[in-house]
C-alpha cells in the first residue's frame, strides 16, 4: 500500500469517529430538549433518508468531478456543515422556541447526512484505485478493522464525552476530527480523467445495470439482499429482548453482547489481515465459507440460554462476518471495471440502506409474531440460503475463469 491510500484511511478514520460522535451527541441532545424516544430515534432515520438519497445522487457529481475530488469536496462541506452546527446550537437553543429549534438541528443533520453519505460513498470507491489488485484483501481488512475500532470507540466514548463535556463542545470536537481528515487529503495524490459527458458507465442507472445483468454480480447481489433481509438480527431491540427473555439477563447484558460482536469483527479484521494472500486466492470460497459459518452460528444462538456461551458465539461469528465481507467486497472490486466502480458502489450503498430498514421492519415482526428465538433461527436460515446460493456463484466463476480475460480491474 502506498501514501495515498494512508491518507485516505487516517482521514475516513477522521471522519468515521466524528460521525460516531456527532450522531450520538445529536441524539442526547434532541432527547434532552423533548423527553422523547421518538424524536431521538428519528434522528438516526432522518440521517439514513439523507445518505440514502446520496447514493441516488452519486452518479450524477461523477460526471462533474473524479472520484479523489468528489471525496475531498464533501468531506469539506460535512467539515463546514458540522463546524456551523455545533457553534450555533448553543446560541440558537436560547433564542428560538423548541420546534424551530428542532427544525434547524433536524434540517442540519440532513445536510450533514447527505454529504457524509457522499464522502464515504466516493472514499469507498476510491479505495481500490490505491491499491494493487493482489493487496485489495489486505486493504479491505485495514479499513474494515479501523472503522469497526473507531466506531466502537466514538459509541463508547460519545456518551462519557457528553456527560462530561456537554452538547455543544464535543460537537465542536468533531467538527476539529473533520477538519484533521480534510487536511490528510491534501496528501493523496491520484490521477484520473474526467469524463465530462452523461456516458452510459455514468449514467444514474449504469450501476443497477450492471449489477443485475453481469453473471457474476447478479449472484453476489441477490447474496446481499438475502443476508440483507436478515441483517435485522441484531438491531438493538431485538438484542434487548433476547437478552431478557430468553437469556434472562438485564440491559447490561444487551451491551455486553454489542461489545462482544465488535470485539469479534475486530479480531476477524485482523485475521483476515494476517490470511490476506490466501483469502485473494480463495474469495468466493471465503465467502460461503463466511456465510455458512455465520449460519450455524446463529443456530446456536437461538437454541442456547446461557449468557456467557452467547458472549461467546457472538465473538466468534465476527469472524466469520469480516471473512464473508471482505472476500464479497475484494470479489466486487476485481470483477467490476474502475470506470463501473463508483455507480455500482453507489447502488449497492442504495440496496444496503433499504434492506436495512426491510430487515429492522422484519425482525421486529418476527419477534412480535413468534418471539425472539425465531429471529435468529429465520436468519441462521437466510444466511444457509445464501452460503447455498454461493455455489452456484463458485460455478459461474470457474466457468468465467475459463473463457474470459483476466479480471476486468486489472
């Protein structure tokens, strides 16, 4: 790896812990103004709507800029949209009555969320224009595990920060870790055409395209949609409820089980790191392999009642889950030309998003139906299906592999 993808790494580094910390600080805040659960959680639903609605608008500022410059002009503007919040949220909540109030701290997090959505989207996409091909494993478990850490550090510290520090201060704290990613990419240095014209690699639909109609792509989509639908296994209320209900246990155990599965996701990111050449050799191998372990494992999950032995399963699913979407994400990134990369990202950032909210609105209604042991067997099931549905993909493969040209990346 050279500079230019450390610099692109410290600075999401940034940028992902400020985001952790504003989101929470965000949601104290509007909870401390109105005493309401819902208008805290709305806050984190407001943010998804808007970066949701930047992965449709994506395609359209590639035509504009290249990749590098779409990263570093919204990383500026969530800085600068951050930095205007958190100076003026103190004056502006003694000077405006409650709902405008509320108004101008929700209408800030969508202008944040839109840019934010951008700046992740096009880093995402930028990522593999740094690196070689046989080193995107490697790369893919770098980022992967400095953004599981620095998410678990900025929710576990966020709430001790506030506390201490107040609203208006750790706002302005992250606005400093933005301006601190700004500056680490004034040292990337990348070279890239800009390709002016609407042309069809750029237009709105080129990414959707090509993920529905490449063999390949299609098989690692509908994989994505069916563990997707699934995802909504370990939402926060669904956690809860199997803490209390079926492992008998209080509110504690709901953050012990959070902390043990990004302590897993940590160690997975590090393993993967260590097997990055044989994982390079083996993605779609790794990626059944991820899928059909996070299965059984979450079997296990559902039919055990003893607290520390769903500790431990859930530490070493983590695993399983980084080896799964590592391979998926390198597998993506070799199969998908540079050109295509940046619309096909977007789409599927697009296709997370949604199926986040299908499987929040799934699981909820499993749980509700059947309890919150079913949850967890109806995802062991899904993520068999997919692990399943990765053989065909395997086959495809091979048969690529034999009559075409090396990766279209490369």
């Amino acid at each position: 790896m050279n500079r230019s993808f450390y610099s692109l790494l410290s600075s999401r580094s940034f940028a992902n812990l400020a985001g952790s910390l504003y989101m929470m600080t965000l949601i104290a805040a509007v909870y401390q103004l109105t005493g309401s659960a819902a208008f805290a959680g709305a806050v984190s639903f407001v943010r998804s709507i808007a970066v949701l609605s930047s992965s449709f608008s994506l395609p359209f500022w590639y035509t504009k800029l290249t990749v590098a410059n779409v990263t570093r002009l919204f990383l500026l503007l969530q800085c600068a949209l951050s930095g205007l919040v958190a100076f003026s949220l103190a004056p502006l909540s003694s000077i405006l009555p409650a709902p405008a109030f509320l108004g101008y701290a929700f209408g800030g997090i969508v202008l944040i969320g839109y840019v934010e959505g951008c700046a992740s989207a096009a880093a995402n996409a930028l990522y593999p224009r740094l690196v070689e091909e046989d080193k995107r494993v490697q790369a893919n478990s770098l980022v992967s595990t400095s953004m599981q850490m620095l998410s678990l550090l900025g929710w576990t510290a966020g709430g001790i920060l506030v506390a201490k520090l107040g609203h208006s201060l750790v706002l302005q704290l992250s606005s400093g870790l933005l301006l601190l990613g700004c500056l680490f990419l004034v040292r990337l240095s990348h070279q890239e055409q800009i390709e002016r014209k609407a042309t069809a690699s750029r237009s709105m639909l080129a990414g959707w395209t090509f993920l529905f109609t490449h063999p390949q792509m299609r098989i690692i989509t509908w994989m994505d949609i069916i563990e997707g639908i699934a995802g909504g296994i370990w939402i926060g209320g669904v956690t809860l409820v199997f803490a209390q209900e079926v492992l008998q246990k209080d509110e504690a155990w709901w953050g012990y089980i959070n902390a043990a599965y990004y302590a897993g996701t940590i160690i997975g990111g590090l393993i993967t790191l260590k097997l990055s050449a044989l994982i390079h050799r083996h993605l779609v191998s790794a990626i059944i392999v991820g899928s059909f372990g996070v299965s059984l494992f979450a079997y296990g999950y559902a039919f055990n009642t003893q607290a520390f032995i769903a500790l431990a399963i859930v530490l070493l699913m983590g695993p399983l889950y980084q080896l799964r979407d590592i391979a998926q994400r390198t597998y993506v990134q070799q199969y998908t030309p540079l050109a295509e990369q940046p619309s096909v990202f977007a789409a599927q950032s697009t296709i997370t998003y949604v199926l986040f909210g299908v499987s929040v609105l799934f699981a909820g209604t499993v749980a509700d139906m059947w309890g919150p042991q079913a949850v967890y067997i109806v995802g062991g099931t899904m993520y068999l299906l997919s692990a399943s549905t990765g053989f065909i993909l395997k086959k495809k493969h091979a048969a690529a592999e034999g009559h075409e040209s090396p990766p279209l990346s490369s």
